[in-house]
C-alpha cells in the first residue's frame, strides 16, 4: 500500500480538531505542567513562511514529547496583528486595516493547521480584538497610575514616509526598519514609559534564567550599564554644567567640553555668543540625522567650539573651551561630557582636528600627541593630577569620587545607554491610548469600566501631513467631557506601539476568555512562568526587553506572581535560500510552505526542516534533501508489509531500539533534532537488516510521532494499535533500559605487524588476555604461529589487537 499523504494528512488535522486532541487542561490539573511558547506572528499578506515553520515545528516536537511524558501542555497560537505593515497594505490596496487582518489570520490559520501542529485552538489570540486589547490598555492605567506613564516633549525619530514617530530601536542606520525611508529629528509630545527605572532590575534577574548566553549578552549591552562619577562644571557665566564620566580619575586631564546640540543652556546661551548663526546652523544639521547616525565610531567629527562662553574645569579652575557636536545626545547621560584627549580614543581624534590641548594624567603608555592611551588596568599610574599622582586608575576613581563629594560637586553614579520607551504612534491601525485631556484638569485617564476604549472605524486611515493620527480628523470621537470635572474634553488620538500588544501576550493565554482580569490568579500560578520560549534572535533585545519590564511591573503591583515572564529562552537559525544566500522575493528564492507540502506532504517538511542542521545555525534550503526525507518516511511506511505479529522487541533490535529511545530523548530535550532524526534513520536501517517486530514497530513510532504525526497516527491505526490504546501521540513517550544500550560484545581489529589479519568478538571491556587470546585463535593468525613467535602484543581497549611477531630461531 502507498502513502498517500494528500488523503492522509487532512484526514488526521480534522481529527485532531473535532477531538480537541490538544486541548489542553485547565489549572485545576494534577499533573505537572509544561508552558512551551513560540513567537506568535504578524499575520502578513505573503502568509506563512518557513522562517516560521522552523521554530514552530520545534517546539511543536517538543511539546508533543511532553505531553507523551505526562505532562498537561498549553502550547498556544495567536497572532500580534496591530501595527504598521498591515496599514501600509491597507492603504496601498484600499481595504480596511479589520478586513486585511480578518483574511490574513484565517490563512494564517489554514496553514498551521496543515503543518500539523499541536496547538490548542480555544486559546488562540488577536491583539486587534477589543477583549485582548481591553486589557493593554488596563495594563498602561495601571503603568500612568503608578508614575511609569507620562506625557513630555521631546526630540524624536521621524519616519518621513510613515508619518510617526519610531523608537530609538526601530531606526537602522538612519532609515525606517520596516519602509526603508531617511529618518529626521522632530520635537513632538510623546508618552514615554519608565523603563529606565527597572534597568538594574533587567540586568540582575537575567542571573537565575535558563536563557542561552548570546542573549543575555544581548539583554546587558542594550541595557548599557557603566559605573563613574557625576561632575558639576561651571560655565564662565556661572551656569552649572553636569557631565556623568566612567573616568573621574582623570578630571585633571579634562581640555574642553562637548554638549550635544539640544543641550537646553545653548538656548540661554545664543544672545551672548559671537558666532549664533553657525551654531544654529549646527543645530538644525544635527536634527536631520538618527542617534545611530551621530554616534558612528568611525564617522568623521564636526562641531562648532561657542565663542563667548566656556567652561571652568573644578579640580584645578582653567577656562577651557565648549563646543557643540552631534556625537554628544541629549537623550544619554546629561548631554553634555568633559573630553580628555590624552585618554579616549575619540576625544583624542576630535581633539586634533580642532587643536584642543592634550594633557598626559595617566602615564604607562606611548606618547599621548601621537595617540590616547587608553588603558585602565595597573599599567596606569597618575601624573600631573596634584593629589591622585602615583595611584594606579583603579585606586584614583575612589580618592577622586569622595574629594568630589566632600567639595559638594560631585558624587558616584550608575548610569544607563537604555533610554525612557517611546509609546505614541501617529497612525489609526493600533491600540488607542485610553487618556483625555482637559484645559482644566491636563490629562486624566479614562475610568477602568470605560474599557476597552474602541478603536473608531474611520473611513480615512492613511497618515496626515501634520504628523497626526489620522483619528484626530475624528472629532465626534475626539470630543468627551472630562472624567474628573465633567467639562469638554479631547481624547488622546495617538496609538500604541505595535510592541503593545506583545508585551503580556504568554499571560493571556493561561486564561484567553477571562473577562474580569487579564488572567485569573489561578490560571498564573498554576502556568507561570513560560517554561520554555523560542524565537528569533532579532528579538531576543527588544520584545524580551519590553515583556520582561511590563512582567516586572505587573509583579510589583500584585497581578502576577513570578518576577519573570520566561524561565528558559533559546532562538533559531535562519533558514536561507539554496547556496545559502538570504531569501528574498527579489532574489526569488523563497520557499512557500504550501508548495512543500503539496509536493512532499507536511510531515515531509517537519522532518526536513528539523534535519536541515544545527537549530540555532543558519542552514540553506536543499530540495534534494526534502526529497531524500521524503524516501525516509516511505521506508518507514513500507516496514508495515514486512514486521511480525510480535508485540515483544526482537532480540537483534533491542539494543538498538534502547540506544534510539535514549538518544532521542535527549537530543529532543537539547533542540539536537537532526541528530535524534539521524537515529532513528539508523534504526530503521537495523529493521531492514534484521527484520522487525510489530514491538519494534511501535517503538519507532512513538519516537517519529513528534516529528511527522500525520503517517504515524495512519501506522499506529493499521498496525491494529489505535484500536486498543488510542491514538499514538497520546500514549507514554518509549522508556529504555540503560543495561540494555550497552554492547554485550564488541568487534576488534586484529593486526600484525600494523597489518589488518581479520576481526573477532569479545565481552565489551574484556581484560588484555581474553582480547590477545581470541586474536591468537584467528585462522590467519594460528597459521603464522607455525613458523613465528610472539615477541609483544598491544590491545587498545574494545579497539584492536596488535600483535608483534619474529621468525622461529
């Protein structure tokens, strides 16, 4: 009999959907639980693609183990569907943002349910429906309520072609992430939310979390902790300037200072400085460019040094020159910094370009005018710097922080590259922020039992010239009176971030139809923490970073009851075109999914695409190694024809059966999925060898069942196994022996002279004796023993027999 996947697949994805096979119970459950958790996609016009399919189908098999392991699984499936990509569609095709996004989750739908994964459907989620969203704009009352929520003006990134304002994050070298188009610097009222203040907090918990090491790397760079000193300058017009410095210890070698061009005194400043026109000319350049842009280690350094103002260095009061430039941002430290070009490679640069002073304070190095000498380890001793001279760096920082104290202009500080997140968006497909203004009461939040607030069906959504949300056109919308007094009031018409939605998503889905809390306290401490989460490592910095702030901050206010969301993160590789270059439509390298499967079927892809290579490496797409899985599962179909009625294993397979449960076990557990589908090509190799059992059958496919569950459920069920045990993803995971994956005997090479003679058995581990005895015992090698003597022999343990021989005297 064929397999005939194109009847078999579908036949068992309905069965699974009518049966609710993966449903999984509710926390009332007494059995252990297990929380596996991929990245819910962005349900995209192109639809699935296998850059999906590889982190889905691995934790699909992982899941399905589990569950095969006894324990109650919630493995869920929904779709984070607000944001730009699908208003850009919207606009372009003149269909409704609801519409596109209706028709894309129900191909999104279809597809993973032809992949034949096992997620449990009456949890599936849509960040666009009013009950999800309801309880993101729960989650920033609660944020404004508590002080973490607030309104301020401020340079942002501008997308000229989306028309919105763009996080810090989501500008790549100064153009727009998702549309490609330059990037420039506005002044807007934004909502910000206080991330800086649980900085330390993201950094310090990474240590108890099963997170692979890359990524916590990833968590502290963007985080950017740095220990130093802040420092009070004065300016000759007896203004204070405060600059945060990692290297307090070398404030004697400070020649000139740098503000960035936004610093709020330039605008104190202008009517005294000679040169006003060039510095605002400064200013508007700087405008135009991104943060990335601007702080380039290898760009080229401009500024402008102010002529009529300057600064007064603290420790020893010598005027030194201010200037302006772009590499100093307003939005890090105070935005403004001391430079000392003796000792920071790019103060050294600008330094000279500008013929600033460079003063030696750290000796150790080579000259400090032909480069800096940046070291700070016992190397460098202090010179020219009065108090601190002959202190190693490292015992200078603490004499020069305290002096700094005791003077009252200065003081230890921890400071942060992560930056307050920027949450206003100015375009209609998003959640609306639940805030209203009044000329009387400033801004007030809507009332809980005023949730959700509706996202209006607008007949126009595309962006506005002004550079705001197309619902501020909506003035019937806009128009409310005041929670507070009770006066005219205007609802806030800027969006939520896309990132809005995904930051609480793994909660929901311990409790997706609660409609009086975002999930019960039963249903989080009952599934808390996500046991085991993968994704994308192109969100392994941002996404982790906002879900793990919001978490954090639910936790603080008593919603949730683990200080974390994810207990263990892993990410994939990519999955690149054939001659492994990256797929793109323009390169015309993409493969469809769909495509796959009607050629080879489903289970045909799972398999490929968990044998393709190391999980976490990037792997190119080989057809000639789908076709080769393809022929795999044809041989394992085509042992039904031959194996006995035999419910027991064979005795010529059992060893090789127990050796295959184990190591598929454990590589299943550590993502080594290419490695447990090469065993089990190796077992079935052994069957057709010797011949199989229906015993051995059902070994085998207990073990094939994560991987391509649609032709094993269809064996399992003409085996005769259905009938009396049900089906094969429910039964317990194979258990093995491990006395039985031990060799009872090993072959050894017997040589001699080096030269290969034959083989021989022997008990695994014999003793040197029993080994040459058996060597001796050869034919060949008892024929040579008429006319030689043994002169030495050598056995590498369960390896070989060397033995040495001379010609009889």
């Amino acid at each position: 009999m064929k397999y005939d996947f194109a009847s078999i697949e579908p036949k068992w994805q309905k069965k699974w959907l009518e049966e609710k096979t993966f449903h999984c119970e509710n926390h009332s459950s007494d059995k252990p639980k297990f929380y596996a958790l991929v990245e819910f996609p962005y349900p995209s016009g192109q639809g699935l693609h296998v850059g999906h399919a590889r982190p889905y189908t691995a934790m699909d098999v992982v899941a399905r183990k589990r569950r095969m392991d006894g324990y109650n699984v919630l493995f869920p499936m929904g779709y984070d569907a607000f944001g730009l990509p699908t208003e850009n569609y919207a606009i372009k095709n003149h269909i409704h943002p609801a519409k596109v996004t209706h028709d894309n989750i129900q191909n999104f739908r279809r597809q993973l349910q032809m992949l034949g994964y096992s997620f449990d459907w009456d949890r599936e989620i849509n960040t666009t429906d009013p009950a999800y969203y309801k309880w993101t704009q729960w989650i920033f009352l609660q944020l404004y309520k508590h002080g973490l929520a607030y309104k301020t003006t401020m340079p942002v990134n501008w997308c000229t072609s989306c028309k919105c304002v763009l996080a810090n994050e989501e500008v790549v070298e100064g153009v727009c992430e998702r549309c490609g188009s330059p990037v420039i610097r506005k002044e807007k009222s934004q909502w910000m939310l206080k991330i800086t203040e649980y900085a330390q907090r993201l950094i310090d918990d990474l240590d108890g979390l099963d997170f692979i090491e890359r990524v916590k790397i990833q968590q502290k760079n963007w985080i950017g902790r740095s220990t130093g000193a802040e420092v009070a300058f004065k300016a000759t017009t007896g203004d204070d300037i405060v600059v945060f410095t990692t290297r307090p210890d070398t404030l004697f070698g400070a020649t000139y200072m740098v503000l960035s061009p936004e610093h709020e005194l330039l605008k104190k400043w202008m009517s005294l400085l000679g040169n006003a026109d060039e510095v605002k000319a400064y200013q508007a350049a700087a405008a135009s460019k991104s943060d990335l842009e601007r702080t380039e280690l290898n760009k080229e350094k401009t500024g402008v040094c102010l002529d009529g103002v300057k600064g007064v260095n603290p420790v020893n009061g010598r005027e030194i020159p201010i200037f302006i430039s772009d590499y100093v941002l307003a939005t890090y430290g105070t935005g403004a910094i001391m430079a000392v070009p003796a000792h920071d490679d790019r103060d050294w640069e600008f330094a000279k370009k500008f013929g600033c002073e460079i003063i030696e304070v750290v000796s150790g190095g080579e000259d400090v005018q032909k480069a800096a000498f940046t070291a700070k380890d016992e190397t460098g001793i202090l010179v020219n710097s009065e108090f601190l001279n002959g202190l190693t760096v490292k015992d200078a920082i603490p004499v020069i922080t305290k002096w700094l104290e005791e003077k009252g202009i200065g003081k230890a500080k921890v400071n942060y590259k992560l930056r307050d997140w920027v949450f206003s968006r100015q375009r209609y497909w998003g959640e609306p922020i639940p805030m209203v203004y009044c000329e009387t009461c400033g801004w007030q939040p809507l009332p809980e039992d005023q949730l959700p607030l509706l996202l209006p069906d607008v007949e126009s959504y595309e962006p506005t010239d002004d550079g705001e949300s197309p619902l501020s056109k909506m003035t019937e919308w806009v128009s409310t009176t005041c929670p507070h007094c009770g006066g005219p009031a205007r609802r806030e018409t800027d969006t939520m971030p896309q990132w809005a939605g995904s930051s609480w998503y793994f909660l929901r889905y311990m409790d997706p139809c609660n409609d009086k809390a975002l999930a019960s306290q039963e249903a989080m401490a009952y599934w808390s923490p996500v046991d085991w989460y993968n994704g994308g490592m192109e969100h392994t910095t941002l996404h982790l970073l906002y879900s793990r702030f919001w978490h954090k901050f639910l936790y603080d206010i008593g919603v949730v009851p683990t200080k974390e969301p994810y207990q263990k993160r892993t990410s994939h590789g990519m999955i690149l075109g054939e001659g492994g270059e990256k797929m793109s439509k323009s390169r015309g390298n993409v493969i469809n999914p769909n495509d796959v499967v009607a050629q080879y079927g489903a289970d045909t892809m799972r398999l490929y695409i968990m044998f393709i290579g190391d999980f976490e490496k990037a792997a190119a797409w080989s057809d000639n190694a789908v076709k080769g899985c393809k022929r795999f599962l044809d041989r394992v179909w085509n042992l039904m024809d031959a194996c006995t009625d035999s419910l027991d294993y064979m005795p010529v397979n059992e060893l090789a059966i127990h050796k295959a449960i184990k190591k598929v076990s454990s590589d299943i557990e550590a993502m080594k999925f290419n490695t447990a589908i090469a065993a089990l090509m190796s077992l079935v190799n052994d069957f057709y060898a010797n011949g199989c059992s229906k015993g051995d059958m059902s070994a085998l496919l207990m073990m094939l069942s994560p991987f391509a569950p649609h032709m094993v459920e269809e064996m399992w069920e003409l085996l005769g196994f259905a009938a009396e045990r049900g089906m094969a993803c429910r039964q317990p995971w194979p258990a093995y022996d491990e006395s039985k994956t031990i060799e009872a005997e090993v072959t050894l090479a017997v040589q001699v002279g080096g030269k290969l003679k034959g083989t021989v058995s022997v008990p695994v581990d014999s003793d040197d004796q029993t080994c040459v005895d058996a060597a001796l015992a050869l034919d060949k090698v008892a024929k040579m023993l008429e006319t030689m003597t043994v002169v030495k022999t050598i056995v590498v343990k369960n390896k070989l027999v060397n033995v040495v021989m001379k010609p009889k005297a």
